[in-house]
C-alpha cells in the first residue's frame, strides 16, 4: 500500500477501495517502470 501510494500519489482510502487483485497488478506494473527507468540510469 505505501509503494502504491509514494509511487502513485494516490490516496490511502482510494487504494483500498481496490480489489487485492488490482493491487497486486498495479503494483507489477510500477515495478516494471522503476526496473526500466533504473536500467535507462546505468546506459547514461
């Protein structure tokens, strides 16, 4: 939840609202971003 929410910037009662599933899904997907935004840092 607090990943979701530095990341995001979203609300703590508006992640809750979601499903765990959808949870789970974002939280892949902001993962995806920071391991491609890391690796685009290491070619500069």
């Amino acid at each position: 939840m607090a990943f979701l929410s530095y990341h995001l910037h979203w609300p703590h009662d508006e992640l809750m609202e979601l499903e765990h599933r959808d949870r789970r899904l974002w939280t892949t997907k902001v993962s995806a971003l920071n391991e491609r935004a890391n690796a685009d840092d290491g070619r500069q």
